[in-house]
C-alpha cells in the first residue's frame, strides 16, 4: 500500500465513519488518487530506440521490434496502393477499367510488391537478420 492510499483510507475512515462533509484535504487527496488512475495520454509510454526511430524514418521494417516492423510494412503497402490508385485517377480516360478494378489491381500489386520486397530481404540476409546479427 502506497503513501497515497493509506492517506484516502485514513480521511475516508475518518469522514465516513463520522459522517462529516468532506474536508479540502480529502477532497485533494482523491483528486489525487483519480489523477494517478488516469494516464496521460499525452505523455510517453515507450521510448523508442535508436533503431526503431530510423527503421520508422526509412520505413524499412528492422526495427528489430515485431510490432513496428509490421506497422512499417502495412505502410509500406498502403503506400504503394495510394501510389497505384493516385496514377489511374491522374489518367483517367487511359483504361477501361471501373475505379473498383483499378482498386483491385493496385491491391494485387501492392502484394505483389511487398512479396518480393520480403523475398529480396531473405536473400541479403540468408539467416533472416542484417548484418551484425540483429534482426
């Protein structure tokens, strides 16, 4: 048990039990109590490494953190099918195709893509890390 918490047990044992208002001090303490329940959201909660932040910068998925290699990746790809779609509305008396078959093609390809992106990757590196060992 915390400082803090032995603090609203005594004034709320004191205040209850007596049935009295409550006073400023027990007021402020379970402001307290509620602030610390509450997380900042604003605040950080995860430091990223040196790594992480240049494998996010050059959105190259060896961050060697498993969550932001694949959120690297799932930009990459919606990258690539933005890139697809931005070309066919740039032209677009160029193909017969409607929007949702163009839709289609630019997600075929951005698969594609990544495919062999991953396939290139485990050729540079037979042992599935970069250099040095790291993955």
């Amino acid at each position: 048990m915390n400082e803090l918490t032995r603090r609203a047990d005594d004034l709320i044992e004191r205040h209850i039990g007596a049935r009295t208002p409550l006073s400023q001090e027990t007021i402020e303490v379970l402001r307290e109590l509620r602030d610390a329940a509450e997380p900042d959201l604003s605040a950080p909660h995860y430091t990223l490494t040196q790594r992480e932040r240049v494998a996010m910068e050059l959105r190259v998925p060896e961050s060697g953190t498993d969550w932001i290699d694949e959120m690297i990746r799932k930009s990459r790809r919606d990258r690539l099918i933005e890139a697809s779609l931005a070309g066919f509305s740039a032209n677009p008396g160029s193909s017969e195709w409607s929007y949702e078959q163009a839709a289609e093609y630019s997600i075929k390809q951005a698969d594609e893509a990544v495919r062999f992106d991953e396939l290139a990757g485990s050729m540079n590196y037979p042992d599935g890390k970069p250099e040095g060992g790291q993955a």
